[in-house]
C-alpha cells in the first residue's frame, strides 16, 4: 500500500502547513510565512490559500539572468492546446511608479485563454485583461477569454468570435472599457455589451458584490430579460 501510504502522508504535511499558515495569518506574517515555504519547497500544490496569499506563492522571486525585471510580479501564462505561448508579468501592489504590466521583449500580443473558444458552447464571454479572465472562470463558470486592451485588438478574432450565437464583452467602467466595447460592437454582429459600473472591472466587482450577482447579469444577456 506504498501510494496509499504517500498520500496519507502528504495530506499530513498539508495539514501541519495549514496550521502553521493559521498562526502566521493572525500574527500579521502570512505573505513571509508563504514566501519562506516556496523558497523552501514547502508549499503544498493542495494548500488553501486566499487571493492575495495566492499571488504571493506565484510572484517570480528568484528570477533568471536578464529577468530581474520581472522580480516580484505575479507571472501570468499565456496556455494554449499547444503549451505555453507568451508570459505576461503584472505588479501586484499597482505602484503608480512602475508599469502595471511588462511582456517578454519581442513576444506577440495574443489572445489569453484561447483554448475556451474550442470548448464553449452557444456563447463566449470576453473581458479586459487576464485577472479579469481568470476571476470571471473561476467565480461564474462561464467560458471567457481576455484581451488585454482596446489596442490589441485584432482583426482576425472576429472570425473566430463569429460563430457564436452571443459574444457577451465586459467592459471596465471607465471611457477606455466604453471604447473597448463600441469597438467589439462594430466588430461583431453578435455582442451583447455588459459594462461594469463606473471605476470597476470584472474582478473589482466579484470582490465587492460576489459571483452569483456578475452571474445573474450575465445570464440575462442571452435569456433576453
């Protein structure tokens, strides 16, 4: 029974960093107590962890020769069916000094999460960035892709958006989200446009209000209510 063995045993060891991750969370050291433990191959891949803690365990720490730019970015992964396309680095404490997000130099602007086009079903949903993306998949279910930004736009994702009976785009609530929106309009003959209220993207507002209530609009945009 060795593999019964090994998985009572990791589940132990995921336990005692839980505990041990509870007592750093109340003395105020959780982001240090999570940084010791990736550095020293500690971190459990199973272990609960909050947001903000999440970001922390895949910020780039110890970056390569010549990437020392990217240290303490969260490092997002552009995936497609193929593997790996591109690397997106975005700040995690949105310094007003310093980019909010940097790419590999000579690295094309994509499409994030493409892969949800071959598996949706009658509808797509699309955002503005790739927080946005990731927030939208994992509080709503429903099937989404990111396009980091009114300008990299391309014209050839129109005839891969087309087939879809509904193309739902969540803008930003700001006059760049509004912009984004006319554009993917006049692009497609089947956007139904749901933007965020004034200040908000998609993630600001699951925090604020929660999934079910992003969901419900969401639903209404191809129900016809």
């Amino acid at each position: 029974f060795p593999v019964t063995i090994g998985l009572l045993e990791e589940d132990k060891k995921t336990r005692e960093f839980q505990k041990k991750l509870s007592e750093a969370r109340y003395s105020g050291h959780a982001e240090d107590f999570i940084r010791e433990a990736k550095r020293n191959g500690t971190l459990p891949e199973n272990a609960t962890l909050s947001r903000r803690e999440a970001e922390v365990a895949r910020e780039v720490k110890d970056a390569l020769t010549g990437h020392e730019t990217y240290s303490g970015r969260l490092a997002i992964p552009y995936i497609t069916p193929s593997g790996v396309v591109d690397i997106r680095f975005r700040t995690i404490y949105n310094n007003p000094d310093e980019s909010k997000y940097m790419g590999i130099p000579g690295a094309k602007t994509t499409m994030f999460n493409a892969q949800a086009v071959l598996t949706a079903g009658n509808y797509i949903c699309v955002t503005e960035g790739e927080l946005d993306t990731v927030v939208l998949s994992a509080k709503t279910n429903h099937p989404s892709i990111g396009i980091p930004g009114v300008n990299n736009w391309k014209p050839y994702y129109g005839k891969i958006l087309d087939d879809f009976e509904v193309v739902i785009v969540l803008a930003d609530g700001d006059n760049a989200g509004l912009e984004f929106g006319k554009k993917l309009s006049r692009e497609l003959p089947n956007v139904n446009l749901l933007q965020m209220p004034e200040g908000h993207d998609v993630n600001s507002i699951v925090l604020q209000e929660g999934g079910e209530r992003l969901n419900e609009r969401i639903r209404k945009c191809f129900s016809g209510q």
